[in-house]
C-alpha cells in the first residue's frame, strides 16, 4: 500500500508562499508607484490646471506663461458690458502705483510736513517774533477791503477743510484708526470725503476770486529782487526793504497758490469724475514738444487716473508745507499782520516798514482826492484830518 503523499510538498509550500510574498510585495510597491504617480499627477493639475493649455481650447495649444505673461501686460481684452475697464484682466500699473503711493509718497510727504513744522519751531526759536521796529502808534490804513478778505478766507477756511480731509484719507488709517477704532473712523472718513468733494468747489471759486482782485499787485518788479537780495527784512530786525503792497515774498507765495491750487482742483476734477480725462496724456505730449523728454503720450485711463492721484496728492503736500509757512508769518511770526486779514485795517507804523511804497502811493491818491486806503475809518494821510475809525 502505497504511503500517503500530501498534494504538495513542504518545498512547494514555501516556494508558493515566496511566491505569494513577491507577489504581495510587488503589488504594494506598484500601488505605491501609482498613489505616487496619481499625487503627482494631482498635483501638477493644481498648480497647472488646464495642462498648459488655455481653458476651452479657445486660443489653442498655447502655454500658460504666454498668456499670463499678456494678462499681466495689461492686455485689452473686449468685454460686452458697458465698463470697458472689466477687459483688463489684471492691471499690473495697479500694484506700482499702490506700492508708490503707499511708499514714497506718504513716506516723503510726512517728513516734508513734520520738517517744515520742525523749522518753523526753530525759526521762531531764533528769531521770535518779528516786532514793528517804531512800535504802533494807534493809527490805521485799510489794508484789505471786505471784499479782498472774504476772498482770502473762503480760499483758507476751504484749503484747511480740505487738507485736514485729505490728511486722513493719506494718514487717517495710521494714525487716527488705532485711536478711534474703525466705527469712529469710518464714520469719520466718510464724512470727511463728502466735505473734501465738495469744499473743493468753494476752494476754486476762491481762487478765481483772489487772482481777480489780487494779480495787478502781484505782476514781478525789479523793486522784488532788491526786496529779495536784502532777505525780504526777515533775518535782519532792523532792515526794512522797499515793498508795494506785495513784497516779493508774498508774490511768492500769492503764485503758488494760484498755480499750485489751480493744478490741485484739476487733478481732483479728474479723481472726482474718474476715466473721463486725459489731461495727463496731453500735458506730457505737450512738455515733450517743449522741452524734447520722452514721457509716455498714450495712457489708458486706468494711468490716468493713478497720475492723477499721485500728482494730486504730491502738489497738495507740497502746498500744505508752502502756506504752514505762511499761516506761521501771518499770525504768530509777525506782530500786526493778523489784522490785515482780520479787521482788514493794520496799524499805520506796520505799514509803513512792511510796505513804504504802498503807503507812498496811497498818500499820492489821497492828496489829489481819489479813492484810497485812508478812506474812511483809517488813518488820516500826512497834513488831513484824522477820520475817526468807525
Ligand atoms: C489761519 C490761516 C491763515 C492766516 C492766519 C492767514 C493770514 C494772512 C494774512 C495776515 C495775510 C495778509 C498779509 C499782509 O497783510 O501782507 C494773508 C494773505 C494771503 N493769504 Fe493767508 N492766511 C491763512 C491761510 C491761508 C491759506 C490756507 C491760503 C491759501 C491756500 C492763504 C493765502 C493767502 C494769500 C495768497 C495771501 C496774499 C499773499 C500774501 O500775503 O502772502 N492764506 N494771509
């Protein structure tokens, strides 16, 4: 009888479960082949969703980096709403402009502000107030008729509105949101928009008003560059240089603010009813022609809109700094000057050192009887009567 044989063998056995082990073994290395292929593959289609094709096969097989690179160009695409600016994908111009107005503008405008502060202080420190060298003498001429002060203060009272404004939407998140916090702030900001949108047509009726009635006194003589080459009177107490009713420094200031305020409201015109300007194109055209520089001629009005602000912002800084100076010497710097814009009448020994020739000349009208700054409620010129002031 034959012994009984097991359907396989011990050697078998083993050979089959190595067999199996490889066949395991294998297996889990393919699956982890292809997990790690399948999370590859995953992965590239995250960060290269369409496979380097553009979505749709609408442009063909072009790559990604070509029409990216276009998009971030500024591309112009067309776009069947009425905002035509919607086909422009991405305005790169939009990153270089926050970036410069967030960085150098703000940046160089505080310091400008804080310096001119600083050397007004320090002027002020070494120079204290500048008196009226003979004293008053309790006399006075009409400086500025009713008419002439209404004009300065509608332009002053709208240019400190618009500044302190215009201050916060540049600073305000800086400076006044951490202490107020956002209810306050935003509450406070946008009224201050409105007030900024909207005094600002008062700043340039102002304008207009005081360059009516002011620009016959502020035409450039040469009696101004000897006012000038003697430091205006101001470093020196008792030097008290020939002077109309404008000095040259004056006239200084009297064009900037004509200039500069007329290029504020325009710029501000362009932000206050945007892409409908192209006043930056033309000016750089025409400063091309003049002076042979190659500024850019052809602007989206996207561009436009960011010259505009950086130009509105940088003109009004440099206004603010300017007229600091001026609000310094028409009030604390000089003794008598307040009154010029205050009663409109200053006192006739301050008029006399600040602005002989214009003191002169109203004499000559009063003694051959026309209209003139000794009119009623002032002082009485030489050899008249004194009227008494009303
Ligand atoms: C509280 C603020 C201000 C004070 C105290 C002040 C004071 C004065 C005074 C006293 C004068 C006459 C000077 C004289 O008799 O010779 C004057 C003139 C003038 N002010 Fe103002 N002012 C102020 C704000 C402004 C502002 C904000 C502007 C323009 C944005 C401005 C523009 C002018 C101009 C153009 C003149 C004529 C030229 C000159 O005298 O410099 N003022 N101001």
């Amino acid at each position: 009888m034959r012994a009984f044989q097991p359907p396989i063998t011990l050697k078998a056995a083993i050979a089959a479960f190595a067999v199996m082990v490889l066949f395991a073994l294998s297996l889990t290395a393919a699956s982890q082949t292809a997990f790690a292929q399948q999370g590859a593959e995953q992965n590239a289609l995250q960060s290269n969703p369409t496979g380097g094709e553009v979505p749709g096969q609408s442009l063909g097989a072009s790559s990604d980096a070509d029409m990216w690179r276009a998009v971030r160009g500024g591309v112009q695409g067309t776009v069947s709403i009425p905002d035509e600016q919607a086909g422009v994908l991405v305005q790169s111009g939009g990153d270089i402009w926050r970036a410069i107005r967030n960085g150098p503008i703000s940046n160089y405008s505080a310091y400008a502000i804080f310096a001119i502060i600083a050397l007004l202080a320090l002027f002020f420190l070494m120079r204290g107030r500048m008196r009226v060298s003979k004293g008053m003498s309790g006399r006075t001429i009409t400086r500025f008729r009713y008419y002439e002060r209404m004009g300065h203060w509608t332009v002053a009272i709208s240019f400190i509105l618009l500044s302190l404004t215009g201050l916060n939407i540049l600073f305000g998140r800086y400076v006044i949101l951490p202490v107020v916090g956002p209810e306050i702030f935003a509450q406070v900001t946008l009224a201050g928009k409105f007030i900024h949108n909207y005094v600002a047509f008062a700043f340039a009726v102002g304008l207009v008003w005081i360059f009516i009635h002011w620009v016959p006194h502020n035409i450039p003589t040469l009696t101004d560059v000897k006012w000038a080459l003697k430091g205006g009177g101001i470093i020196v107490p008792s030097v008290h240089p020939d002077a109309y009713k404008f000095n040259a420094g004056q006239k200084v200031i009297f064009w900037l603010t004509i200039l500069g305020g007329v290029s504020v409201v325009m710029s501000g015109w362009a932000l206050l009813f945007p892409f409908t300007t192209s006043m930056f194109a033309k000016t750089f055209a025409f400063v091309n022609a003049v002076i042979g520089t190659s500024l850019p001629e052809t602007l989206t009005p996207m561009q436009e809109q960011q010259f505009a602000q950086a130009w509105h912002t940088i003109m009004s800084v440099f206004l603010i700094c300017v007229i600091l100076a001026h609000i310094y010497i028409g009030s604390l710097g000089m003794e008598g000057a307040f009154a010029a814009m205050g009663s409109g009448k200053v006192d006739i020994n301050w008029a006399r050192e600040h602005h002989n020739l214009w003191v002169e000349e109203e004499e000559r009208k009063a003694a051959a009887g026309r209209s003139s700054a000794f009119d009623k409620g002032s002082a009485a010129p030489p050899g008249a009567a004194q009227v008494p002031a009303e």
